[in-house]
C-alpha cells in the first residue's frame, strides 16, 4: 500500500516491481511450488504432502511417459524436449534417467519446436511433448523449422480435448485444425492406449514429422485383435451395413459402446478407428459412403477444419453425397469451465450423445421419446446452451 500510494503521486510511466512469493501462508506450498501450482488429491504425511493413488487404470499422461521411456532405451537417439510442463507431462522419471537426453525450454513453447528441429537436422529423434493448447505458441516454428523441412519431429500433444476445471485456456480443441494444413506431416490420433503406444513406435521410425494427441483422462484400451498402424489406414472394428460411425480418437471406445447397444435395437452399425487425420484413409469413407445410409464422424476437437471436415473434403473431392455425413465435436466457440464428463455431455460428445446423433440419423428420433437420460442431455440446438 505505501508503494502504491509513492506511485500514485508519481509523474510519467513508471515500473513497480512486486516480488511474490508463492504458497505463502502454507509451509509446504512454499516449500514445493511446483507441486502446489495445480496440486493432485493429496493426503498430509509427517507434513508432506503425498498425492492419492485411484487405484484404477493409468491415464493416457502415464502411458505416454512409459512408452517414451522405451523408446529412449531401444534407440539413444530420441530425446525429449518439454516447455515447462515436466510434472505435469509426468516426465520425472524419463528425465531422472536419461537427463543428457531431456530438455526443458522452460516456457517457451517456440524454442522447444526449433530446438528439436535442429536435433532432428543434426541426426536425433526428438519428441516435443507439449500440451495441445500450447503448441499454439510455436505454430510459426513448425511452419518454418520443422513442416517447411520435411524433420522427424515427433509432437505428443497432451490434454487435446476439453480438460475440465482449467477453462479455455486449456482447452485443447483446435490441433487438428492447425495441424493439417502444412504438408510433409502426419497428423494420428490413437482410438486407445495400444495406439498411442504403436503410434509413438510408428512417428520415430517416420522420416516426416508427426503428431498424435489425447486428452487428459483415463485410458482405455480395446480388448480384441488389432491391425497394425499403417500409414494412412484405418481399422475396422465392427462391422454393420445401417450406418457408419468414423472415430477420431479416444472417443472409441464410447462409439463401440453405442454400436453394441444399437445392435439390439437392430441397427447394425460399422464402426471405424481412424487413426490418421492425415493422410486420410480416403477409400475406407468413400466406401462407408457408398455402402451406409449415414455417416457420423466423431471428434474431440473443433469442427471447424478439424477430422469431420476433412471428411467432408474426401467426399467433395471424390463427388460422392454429403448430405448423409454428420459431425460431432466442438462448435465454433470457446468451452467454458466444467467436470470433463459434463462437458462432454453438453457438447453430445459422450455415450449417450453418440447414441443420439445416431438414432436421429437412422430416422429413429422416436426411440428418443421417454428416455430421460437422453432428454436431460441440454445439446440440442445450442450445444452449450445450459453454459
């Protein structure tokens, strides 16, 4: 208060330098600012924080720190490089044990990317793991560093998707749209922890650069056999002739979930693991249009240049009907705070907005009629009308 009064009375542009300290009031907050910057559950120990264990399945964070994990001990020539999000990416161990082969730019998202990029000239094979959102800040250096000169950078973009409390900002909705204009790249999205695992193995053997994203959630992993990722091919994972649905991502397993509930309404549908946003497997929609009445595309990104408009591309460019195609994702606006599982219900991106969208497009909106769960759902229309 003293200072801002000297201020006050003070003529001309002037500089107040406040220094902060952080988790003042709280011992251990100031003594481990890092952790307390967006802390876990925790319990106290001895007056030490010890962060819960939910005793379920791994998120996709874990998986994807494990998997990088094996792929710097098979081959010496990966590197990690992050901005500042080492706890958060959950790399404490792959830079404990390899900390000649991982960087920290610190918050500088730009640097990261062109940093990589002259590892990958000089013979590396680095990985830039980096929240989705925040890729936003090196665009112009995967312009020109990276996509412009055709180098094998590998780009893990955590947190795609909405993350729930952290708003906005953190959103990470709008990759695929950014991603898929440069060429050279190969833009994935794992459907499961297996994809994501074979996807990272895939992108490293890869001379072009290439991305894959997953959201901040609970893996899952699909139980049955598996095509191996091919470049630029989808898998079919259950098939049906009254509708197709193409799952871009992590939804998958909410799609399969709906396939199976519809099968014994007796609606058979086909179900595709996309994999690749780029390039696309062009013959596997052109035959889904063909062969289906409907087709739902499915996403947890933007709509607008995002997976469902590249669909709409493939049946432009190839003169085939969109007027059977339907997309799911997120509308042209900014996701406000919530629970990640409300949000995706209020953008129709869950189980029972699949469901839905489905029904509507198969001409069964009377299977709709009595069903709270589905009528409570507030999609309809505005799709964040409830917000």
């Amino acid at each position: 208060r003293k200072y801002l009064k000297m201020v006050d009375k003070l003529r001309g542009p002037t500089l107040l330098h406040v220094v902060t300290e952080k988790g003042h009031g709280y011992e251990p907050a100031a003594e481990d600012p890092v952790f307390f910057h967006t802390p876990p559950a925790f319990r106290e120990e001895n007056g030490k924080p010890i962060p819960k264990e939910n005793g379920g399945p791994p998120a996709y964070t874990n998986i994807a720190r494990d998997a990088i994990r094996e792929q710097m001990r098979r081959d010496p020539r990966v590197t990690v490089l992050t901005a500042a999000m080492c706890q958060g990416n959950k790399l404490e161990p792959v830079r404990d044990e390899f900390p000649d082969r991982f960087f920290d730019t610190g918050i500088c998202e730009s640097h990261a990317v062109a940093f990589a990029a002259g590892q990958a000239k000089a013979g590396l094979r680095p990985i830039v793991y980096i929240y989705s959102t925040f890729l936003l800040r090196g665009f112009d250096q995967f312009f020109q560093e990276v996509a412009l000169q055709d180098l094998p950078v590998v780009f893990l973009m955590d947190r795609a998707g909405v993350v729930g409390a952290d708003g906005p900002t953190h959103h990470g909705v709008f990759d695929l749209g950014y991603l898929r204009i440069f060429p050279n790249l190969v833009v994935m999205a794992p459907g499961d922890a297996n994809d994501l695992r074979s996807m990272l193995a895939f992108a490293l053997q890869s001379e072009h650069p290439c991305s894959l994203r997953y959201p901040k959630a609970v893996a899952t992993t699909i139980a049955g056999p598996r095509a191996q990722v091919e470049l630029g091919k989808s898998e079919e994972l259950r098939a049906g002739d009254d509708g197709a649905i193409l799952c871009c991502g992590t939804p998958l397993a909410d799609c399969l979930e709906v396939a199976e509930q519809l099968s014994t309404e007796g609606l058979e549908l086909r179900v595709r693991n996309m994999r690749f946003v780029k390039p696309l497997d062009r013959d596997a929609i052109a035959r889904c249009l063909e062969e289906c009445p409907f087709v739902l595309t499915v996403e947890e990104g933007a709509l607008a240049g995002g997976f469902g408009s590249a669909v709409l591309e493939v049946a432009a460019d190839a003169g085939l009907p969109t007027v059977p195609i339907r997309r799911l994702g997120v509308p042209d606006r900014f996701v406000p705070h919530a629970e990640r599982s409300d949000l995706l219900a209020e953008l129709g991106l869950d189980a029972a907005g699949i469901r839905t969208a489905c029904l509507e497009m198969a001409g069964r909106g009377d299977k709709l009629k009595g069903d709270r769960e589905l009528s409570d759902l507030g999609f309809r229309g505005d799709p964040l009308s409830s917000l």
